[in-house]
C-alpha cells in the first residue's frame, strides 16, 4: 500500500513539473508572438526592426526548437520502451517530428 502512495505522490509531482513546464513555454511562445507583431505593426507604419531584436528574437526560437526537439525525442524514447515492452507497436511505426509537422 506504500508503495502505491509513494508512486502517486511521484506521478503528481511529475504532473504538476511537467504542467508548469508546458504552462511557462506557452506563455514564453506567447510573448514571442506578441513582440513579433509589434515588429510587423512597426515595419507597417513605417519603421524598421532594430538588428538586436532581431537577433534576440532568433536565440529565443532556436532556443525553443531545441527544447521541443528534446522533449520529443525523450518521449518517444521512453514511449517507444514502454510500447514494445508491451508489445503493442515497434520502434519504427513512430515518424520523425519533422516530417508530422512538415516542417524541413
């Protein structure tokens, strides 16, 4: 019976790590989203986007993509495990996130 506490307590922490962790990267894509429109309104009216917020802008998608990329391949990883340990699927029924998405 502990230990199925123990294995709650852990699957909560996770989920509440993991819930934070997605809730901060969508307010951070959000942001980026926003500071990107402005540019664009800036351009319309007129204006012209400084090179630094370009550049930051840049670091802060990169930064982004790695993440994702990162968290993908953990998942599938540690899906990938769990599934044929089961038996239900093998490695290569997963496609790679790029060609899901269609980006090059």
């Amino acid at each position: 019976y502990e230990v199925m506490l123990k294995r709650e307590e852990y699957t909560k922490s996770k989920l509440y790590e993991s819930q934070a962790k997605w809730t901060m990267f969508a307010k951070d894509i959000l942001a980026i989203g926003k500071e990107l429109f402005k540019a664009v309104q800036n351009l319309q009216a007129g204006g012209d986007i400084p090179e630094a917020f370009l550049n930051a802008s840049e670091q802060k998608i990169k930064k982004y993509e790695t993440f994702l990329e990162s968290n993908y391949q953990e998942f599938r990883s540690h899906t990938s495990q769990e599934m044929e340990r089961s038996g239900t699927v093998q490695t290569d029924d997963f496609r790679d996130a790029s060609s899901i998405s269609g980006i090059q």
